[in-house]
C-alpha cells in the first residue's frame, strides 16, 4: 500500500483542549487508513480491507504577522489534525475509499469519500467519483507530516491573498488598501459594515475537491482528468455557484530518478450570494473564473532529492467602481526544495518560496502601478530524525518576508513530531 500519510499536527492550544485532540487520534489512529492517496488498493495489503494512520504533533512560537495563517483560520505551525479512514475492496474492479479528519478539535470533516472503478483489468484506467484526491500540482503528494520534509508548506499551498470567494472589493483602492491582510480581509463599506473573513489561497491544500476523476497510469507516464463543484483556491461539496471545475495533470518519468508534471485548472470562484450582489452591469460581465498552470520537476540522485515548481494563476473579478481593478488579477508561486539523507535514520531540508503578484492602478500609492497583494517570500531548513521505524522528529527555522507598506519579516523555530503505521 502507497505510504501517502494521514497526518496529525499538536498545537499549543491550551491543555484540556490539547489533552482531548491527543486522546482522540490515539483512539481513532489504530483504525485509519492511508485514504489520501488515490492509488491506493487494499490488496497490497494483503487482503480486501486496508488500514492504517499517523499522528503528529507542530510546534512554534506565535505567528505575530500571520505567515502560516491558513484559509481555516489557523495556525498550521500549532495545529492538531488527524485522521482515520478505510479502503474496501468490493470487487476486482470497484474500491470504496473514506476517510475523517479533524484539526485542533475545533473541525471534524470527512476529507475523503469515493469509489474507484476500474473498467478493464488489462487497463491502467481508473475512474474516481465523490469528494476526490488533489489533481493539480506537486505538493498534495507531499502534504501530510510524514512525507513533507519540513514542517510548513509552500506558500501556494497556504499563503493567503486579499481575494475573497463571498465578497468582491468595490475598486482598486479597496483592493490596495488591504495588501497583505490575507488573514482577515474587510470589505464593504458605503451602506454596507465591513464584513471581515479569510481570504483565498492561490492553491487550497486543507480540503479535498467533490467531482469525478479519470486517470492513466503508466510506469513512464501519468494522466489525470477531472470536473469538480469547487475552484482551485475553494474547494467545496456542494456546488456554491452552479460553475464546475475542469482540471488536469500529466506526469513524465523519462527515468526512475525524474518525474516532470504539468497540470491546468479553471473554475468559476465567486459564490451565487457574491455574485447576487452586483450591480446589474457587472454580474453581465461573468463567469468569475480561476485558472492556472504550473509546472513542477523532481530529481533524485544518490542521497539528493530535489523539488522545484512555479504556478501561475489569475481571478478574473468584476468591475464595480473607479478607480477600476485591472481584471484579471495575477499571481505567480515558484517553490525551490532540496533533501539530503545524511544516514538512512535522519536528512537534512531547505525549502525556498516567494509569489509576485500583478499590478493595478489607484489613487493609492501615488497612483503609480502597485501590486494588487503584498508579495511574500519564506525561507525554511532544518531537518528529521527518525527516532523508531515509525516516528521522526523534525526541526526547523522558518523566516518569513511581506512587503506593503509596512514591510514586515518574522522567523521562528518550530518543530513536529510524526507517527504512523
């Protein structure tokens, strides 16, 4: 069975609610199962139903300018998730999938639900339906705390814009005026109060999307092709604005040392309330569509293993008053990782990221050309100890730069302490 992990992560939340999080994975962890890949069979391990799980425990210092703030409103450097799931074979050709996650016992979902069918045994095809794997880019392979070799993620995966799924910024200076308040954006104003929420990452990580999947498996090349409720930054389980989400990827392995992937995305991402609530001229101006590209490369070499990956992706948003957004919003994620296992038991890890964003005009700033969001950039290193067959410790400093117009930069140490089985 593929070692893909269901991770849990221990915040500094507070005892009781502590002792609690830790006492529900260790019950539920026996019973969990590595849901989160999407190849996963349970015949590989040895038998029609396939368990299994992992827990660990992040933590840091508090986040005083909201770097790891993710789109759930939390920390991901103190934060308690974990998970249980099961995989059933029914017949040689359907396997029914699930899998319940919480994080910091504050949310309680279920991240996966969905039946693989395989129409031809003499063909490496696989459809998926229900709330799916991640199609788009590398990282979600690497997600979850045994597989990641450091403690965040990449800034694509969790950095969040000044973009919102359920309301619209009324110009460009709205739009300016909040570069780099990701973690809680304000709009409204007029006849409207401010209404303050999360804003949208370039890639949402946290949750799974709820579609259906096709996907071509091969040892030098993958394909995967998918239609989905949600958008790249918003996944969801219930459709919020009749759009759907087309979304592919395709993996080359011209040699068992390199994998390079290519993957596309476009989905509508504002909400039918958001939506509802423009002017008569601006809702004409619809869809309100994500899309994006990225590109990502993977090399390995002796006790090297080195990730690179860019992601390019731009919001199309309406036009609602002067002086007007320059529609469409861009962004561009680039990520640079490198592993080196210095002993089979421990490696050392750096991880570089920075997103560029677009410019647009106002009257802020001087009226000169401004990035619409304040660009980020993290610096991460440090390294994991494998302490048992199935626990490994990491450490690690992470250092972090916003620009706007108060730059800021903030480093921390954190740590994380993985288990599964």
């Amino acid at each position: 069975m593929s070692q893909h992990r269901v991770a849990a992560t221990v915040s500094l939340a507070g005892p009781r609610r502590l002792a609690a999080s830790l006492a529900a994975v260790l019950l539920v962890t026996p019973a969990a199962a590595h849901a989160q890949q999407s190849d996963a069979s349970p015949a590989a391990a040895g038998g029609r139903f396939a368990v299994g799980g992992d827990l660990s425990a992040s933590f840091a210092p508090e986040d005083e300018h909201y770097f790891n703030y993710t789109d759930y409103e939390l920390n991901q450097l103190r934060l308690v998730t974990g998970g249980l799931g099961a995989s059933l074979r029914v017949t040689p050709w359907l396997t029914t999938t699930a899998e319940l996650r919480f994080e910091n016992a504050e949310y309680l979902w279920v991240s996966a639900l969905y039946v693989r069918v395989r129409p031809a045994a003499s063909v490496p095809l696989h459809v998926l339906v229900g709330r799916v794997p991640p199609v788009f880019g590398a990282f979600a392979r690497q997600r979850y705390g045994a597989d990641n070799p450091l403690v965040s993620m990449p800034l694509a995966y969790q950095s969040l814009t000044t973009l919102r799924r359920d309301a619209v910024p009324a110009n460009a200076d709205t739009l300016l005026a909040v570069r780099g308040r990701g973690w809680n954006v304000p709009y409204g104003g007029g006849d409207a109060p401010l209404d303050y929420a999360t804003g949208l990452p370039l890639v949402a990580s946290s949750r799974w999307d709820t579609g259906i999947l096709a996907s071509y498996g091969s040892p030098r090349l993958e394909a995967t092709l998918g239609l989905t409720q949600g958008s790249l930054s918003h996944a969801v389980v219930r459709d919020d604005n009749d759009g759907k989400q087309v979304v592919g990827r395709l993996v080359w392995r011209p040699s068992a040392a390199v994998a390079l992937g290519l993957s596309a995305a476009r989905g509508e991402y504002l909400d039918e309330p958001a939506v509802d609530t423009l002017p008569e001229p601006a809702q004409a101006g619809g869809p309100w569509v994500q899309q994006a590209v990225g590109a990502d490369l993977e090399a390995s070499a002796g006790h090297w293993v080195a990730r690179g990956e860019v992601i390019v992706t731009q919001w199309r948003v309406p036009v609602v008053d002067r002086p007007q957004v320059d529609s469409p919003l861009g962004a561009v994620a680039s990520t640079l990782e490198a592993r080196y296992r210095v002993r089979p038991s421990w490696y050392l890890a750096v991880r570089g990221d920075h997103i560029a964003l677009s410019d647009i005009t106002g009257t802020l700033y001087g009226g000169a050309p401004t990035a619409w969001d304040a660009p980020v950039s993290r610096l991460e290193a440090g390294g994991g100890y494998l302490l048992t067959r199935q626990v490994r410790l990491k450490l690690v400093y992470q250092h972090n730069w916003r620009a706007g117009r108060l730059r800021v930069s903030e480093g921390f140490l954190a740590g994380q302490l993985a288990f599964w089985f």
